[in-house]
C-alpha cells in the first residue's frame, strides 16, 4: 500500500502517520522530519535548509524530490509506504509519478482555527518524533515521551508567525494538490477535527475496504 498523506499543518499527518506505521507496518516516511534530522545532524542538507524551514518557507522542489526518491529505492519501501508531508507542491507530485505509483491520498480537512490552536500547543519528542498538544494530548508525565520517556520540545517553526506563512504557503503550493489527486481518482477527504483515536478508526476502515 502506498499512501500519500495531504492536508494543511496541523492536520494530523504526522500524528496519524506514526499509528498507521504501527498499525499496518509500513515505513513513515515524512520530509519534515528527514529536514530536522539535517539539521540536527549539521549535515550539508541541514545547513541549506535550516533558516527556509525555520521562516516556514518550501525547501526547493528538486532536493526534496530527490531525498524522497532516495528513501523509496530503499528495500523497506517495497511494501509500500506512508508519504507525510510530500508531495507538497505540483512539480513534486509530477517527481513523484516518474519513480513510484501511490494507491490512495488521504486528505485531512480542518478549519483554520483548530489549526492555529493545535500547532501552537504542540510538543514532540526528541527522540522518537512522537506529537503531542499541552491541552488535547498531553503527555503522562510533563515534558516526557510516553513511549519512550524522550524530552519534548516545541518546533522552531511553530512560532505564530511562521504558522501564519506555512497556511498561506500551503494554501498557494499545496492546496492545487487536492484537485491533482481528484483527477487521478485517488482522494478520501477525513475531517481530522475528530479526536486522534476516532480519526484513526475512520482512516481503517477507508485502507481495510481499499481495493
Ligand atoms: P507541517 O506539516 O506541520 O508544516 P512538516 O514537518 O511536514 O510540518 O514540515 C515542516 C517544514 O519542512 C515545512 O514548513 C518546509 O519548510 C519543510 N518541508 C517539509 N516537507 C517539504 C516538502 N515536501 N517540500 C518542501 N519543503 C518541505
Ligand atoms: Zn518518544
């Protein structure tokens, strides 16, 4: 199964990438979070794209299509794959059709507010990339992974105002997506408004009937 995640930030992706991982196996393979380990690895990728992230811009089209190419070659992939976070703009998703073919795009929907309100009480691990929010999902123990006891941090790009330019930066690259996707037939809308448990059991039920 392969399977594109889409939807603004905040939508969910990330946390419901890393339940349908454990629920069906499958590699999560999120762009974000190959950028952040960049960076905080030092690498030469880190270094270019630690301000655009940071500023909430785009990372250019042809390094993150290449990085993602790079990561589906890799034999874990062979059994599908959870995209999250890519394809994010249209010349991506024309990358992406030359070197692999995706079975379903879930896209999350979710007014603005919610969105603002999610991403500015968000924390993630350090360690295993698990989210959570202060207020809807908080931990067990302040500060502390519950999987695995890492330290939660708060994004650098999860300022309101570089919140502000990922809406406005999704809105003009990503949005034109859903209609790339409805032509293709591959589209499930999920309102993601839902409590992360609930969104997981609508999710099952629209990959267990996929055909
Ligand atoms: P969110 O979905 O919450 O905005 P992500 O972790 O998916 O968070 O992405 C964080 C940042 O990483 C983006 O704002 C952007 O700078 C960069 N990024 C991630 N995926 C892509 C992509 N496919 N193309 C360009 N930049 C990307
Ligand atoms: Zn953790």
């Amino acid at each position: 199964m392969n399977l594109i995640l889409l939807g603004p930030p905040g939508a969910g992706k990330g946390t419901m990438a890393f339940k349908l991982k454990e629920e069906y196996k499958l590699p999560h393979i999120s762009t974000g979070d190959l950028f952040r380990e960049a960076i905080k690895q030092q690498t030469d990728l880190g270094k270019k794209v630690k301000s655009i992230m940071d500023a909430g811009n785009l990372v250019p089209d042809e390094l993150t299509s290449a990085l993602v190419k790079e990561k589906l070659e890799q034999p874990e992939c062979r059994r599908g794959f959870i995209l999250d976070g890519f394809p994010r703009t249209i010349p991506q998703a024309e990358a992406l059709k030359t070197f692999s073919s995706i079975d379903k795009v879930i896209n999350f929907t979710i007014p603005e507010e919610e969105i603002i309100r999610r991403l500015s009480g968000r924390r993630v691990c350090r360690s295993c990339g698990e989210s959570y929010h202060t207020e809807f999902i908080p931990p067990a123990k302040k500060g502390l992974c519950d999987k695995c006891s890492g330290e939660l941090y708060t994004r650098d790009d999860d300022t309101v105002d570089a919140i502000k330019n990922r809406l406005a930066v999704y809105r003009t690259s990503t949005a034109p997506l859903i209609d790339f996707y409805q032509k293709e037939g591959l589209i499930e809308n999920v309102d993601s408004s839902p409590a992360p448990e609930e969104v997981l059991n609508i999710l099952k039920k629209i990959l267990d009937s996929r055909n």
